[in-house]
C-alpha cells in the first residue's frame, strides 16, 4: 500500500515538473502554419491556457530531448477538437481510443501542438512518458468508475425508495443524479473511448441541459416544500427553463458559441435560486440543511468550470477532479438528506394523524353528552340561557356585552357560571353544541 502511494506521489511530481518543457506561443490571427511557426518566439507555459473564447489559435512545443523515451502530449478537454501535431513539418496522427486529444512521440527533435476551439480556449495540457501517462490515466479511469459505481447504486436506492414509499422525491433524485453523472461521463470524454460522433456528444451535452434543469427544479420544489413557503418562485423558474430550451434550439441552429455561453449561465442562474432557497429555510428543519450543505461545493465549482472558464475565468482552479470530489460529496450528504426528509415526513404525518384521533374522539365524546346537555340547559337562568346562544352564535364577548347592553366583565361572569354547570372548558365545545340548541 505505501509503495503504491509512493507512486503516485512521484506521479504527480512528475507530472507537474514536465510542465516545464511546454511553451506556447498564441497566434492571434490564425495565421500560421506548421511551415514557419518554428520562427516564433514560444513562452514557458506555467500555467494552463484559460482565455475568453476568440479566433486565436494556440500553439504548444515540447523541445527536444536527447532520451530513448516516448511521450505522450494530451489535451485535457474534450471542447479541444481541433488539434494537430508536427515534427519535423511531418503531421503526427491523434492516438485512437482516448478520452481527449492524445499524440505520442519521440523527443528526437521539436514538437508543436495546434489548438483551437469553438468553445472557450481552455486547454489544460499534460506531457508525460508513456509509462507514467498510462498509469496516470488507469488512475483517473479508477477514479472515474468509482464515482459513476456510488452514483449508480444510489440511483438505483433512491428508484428502490420511491417504489416503497410512493414519494416522488426519491424519483427525482434519481433523476437528478442521473443528469449530474451524465454532465460527468460527457466533460470525462468517457464517450470518445466508444468513438461517438462530435456531433452525437455536442447534442448529448445541449439535451442534458434541458434536463438538469427540469430534474433539479422538480426535486427542489419537492424537497424544500416551495408551493407552502414560496409558490410564485415555480413560474420564474418555468421562464427560464423555457428560455433554456429556446437556447438549446438557437445553438442547434445557428452553431454560435455566444449562445451555448447564455445556455449556461441560465442552467446556473436556476440552480443558485434553489441553493439560496435552501439558505432561506436553512432553520426549518435537518434535510433543508442537509440539502444547502451538499449544493454549495458542486454548484460553485460548476459555476467556475463551466461558465467563468468561457470568459477566461477560473476562481478556484476547477478542474474534472474536484468536480468530481464535489460531485461524490453531494451524493452522500444529499442521499442522508432525502432520508431525513422521509424520516421528518413520517414523524409529521403521526403527529397529524394522532391530532385527528384526539380531534375525532372529542367529537364522539361530546356527540355522545348531546342528551344529558339538552336536559342540563334547563338549569341556566334566562340570562345565561341567552348568553350561551350568543356563543353559540360565535359571538365574541364584547359582542354579547355590546347585543345584552351589560359590561363585558358581567358577560365573563355568566360565561364562567354557564361553563361550570355545563361541565364545558372551552368555546370550541360550545359551537359543537349549535346542532342541538337548534332542536
């Protein structure tokens, strides 16, 4: 076990320090070529390239290294579609079967890596041997298929619950899960390893859009009961949603990267107004809190990866790894959340239903006094015999005193003497009474 920590540990460092024999060089007009991109002066790349999305086209070189390794040159996105690489003005094929753009090489002499994309220019990089890059990606694929092994159990607990107890929000937290992981399996580029089209992927991500937003509206109209505390919220959210759809509807057409920015900042703008729903029934009870506390990572870290990033932008350095951490994070403390819902829900219904037990048998215990009342009337002076109507018309004692024409401390004096010889405590027996003062 410690051996295999070890490494790791030097994969990583690895990883990190080869970062230092990438340069970059950013080609404002698109207007090199292979031919003479050699004559441009590169920069050290420190940093992963993050840019606002533009026409610009990056170029990546890895210098020279007199060694006998190969080495593979990976571009960590699957928005990197277009990419090429050269040496020795030779175009060197993209290695098939792979999550992302992957090129292998030796260091016998330069290599330059072209990048564009459609998308926002984010192309976080990695140049590793060929040993540790197949390691590293064993490693992430170990990772992956943990993540995507919980959430497909909890899916399948979460369908299990809902078949039990007929409650929806099991269903759509199903749901929910389900449109999350598969927002994970498309950004992992899991699907390029069973080469769906571009064009397949692209409609993929577009639809789940759509429906991560239905599915995270229904659960939270759900789980945080929003019809009783805010119903007017359901109709804004409708707007969006719908706003989603007509975005959706515009890419597909119109293939403009403006438009698939808007889709995303809609998607977000919902799921920050029932995160901050969530923080305003913070008190209300445990699975409210459970619910604020399992967004906030995940949302945020969305927020960076999957918007800011298309204005240049990262906070928080987001990357697939920590959404992932944040995604798994969620899973658990959101699966402890339904259950403690269910579990207040059922303590709420007993306390419900014991009410109307307790309610019915006071009912049944006053039905059955009806005789011995009728005959009891006839001990109430005429006063209070008129008084008692006036209850029983649901008259207020102010009211009585006021119809009466006594003060209102006399008409709490003939109450008091009514209650007594009737054996009534409260003005709720009273009314019960209004069926039989009518014979």
């Amino acid at each position: 076990m410690k051996f295999k920590a070890l490494l790791l540990f030097l994969f990583f460092v690895v990883s990190t320090f080869s970062q230092s024999e990438i340069y970059y060089f950013k080609d404002a007009n698109s207007s090199l070529s292979y031919r003479n991109i050699a004559q441009e002066e590169f920069k050290p790349l420190n940093k992963q390239v993050l840019e606002k999305h533009s026409d610009a086209t990056f170029w990546f070189k890895v210098t020279a290294n007199k060694t006998d390794l190969n080495y593979i040159f990976r571009i960590k996105s699957i928005r990197a579609t277009n990419a090429k690489a050269y040496q020795n003005l030779n175009e060197i094929k993209k290695l098939n079967n792979q999550r992302y753009s992957s090129f292998k090489f030796s260091r016998g002499s330069p290599i330059y890596i072209k990048v564009s994309s459609n998308f926002s220019s984010y192309f976080p990089v990695e140049l590793n041997t060929v040993e540790d890059a197949t390691f590293e990606e064993k490693i992430q694929l170990l990772i992956d298929g943990f993540y995507y092994g919980v959430a497909f159990l909890v899916i399948l607990f979460s369908i299990n619950y809902f078949y039990f107890f007929k409650d929806n929000s099991f269903l759509y937290h199903a749901f929910l899960l389900a449109s999350l992981t598969l927002s994970f399996i498309l950004s992992d580029g899991i699907l390029h390893l069973f080469a769906v089209d571009e064009k397949n992927i692209e409609f993929l991500i577009l639809l789940n859009y759509v429906i991560l937003t239905y599915c995270s509206s229904k659960f939270a109209n759900g789980f945080l009961l929003l019809d009783d505390y805010y119903p007017k919220v359901k109709n804004y959210t409708y707007i969006i949603g719908g706003a989603i759809i007509l975005f959706v509807i515009l890419f597909l057409i119109f293939k403009k990267n403006d438009l698939y920015i808007i889709l995303g900042i809609l998607t977000s703008i919902i799921l920050l107004i029932y995160w901050f729903l969530g923080v305003l029934l913070f008190k209300e009870n445990t699975h409210t809190k459970l619910f604020t506390f399992s967004y906030v990572i995940i949302l945020f870290s969305g927020i960076d990866f999957y918007v800011l990033k298309n204005f240049g932008i990262s906070l928080f350095e987001t990357n697939a790894t920590n959404l992932k951490i944040g995604g798994f994070i969620q899973i658990i403390i959101l699966s402890f959340a339904v259950i403690y819902r269910e579990k207040d829900l059922r303590k709420y219904n007993s306390l419900m239903k014991n009410e109307i037990i307790k309610f019915s048998e006071e009912i049944e215990q006053l039905t059955l006094q009806e005789e011995p009342i009728k005959i009891k009337l006839d001990v109430l002076s005429f006063r209070e015999r008129e008084i008692f109507n006036l209850i029983v018309s649901s008259k207020s004692n102010k009211e009585i005193a006021a119809e009466v024409n006594i003060s209102v401390n006399t008409v709490k004096f003939h109450v008091k003497n009514i209650y007594g010889k009737l054996n009534i405590k409260s003005r709720k027996e009273v009314l019960t009474l209004k069926k039989v003062i009518k014979h």
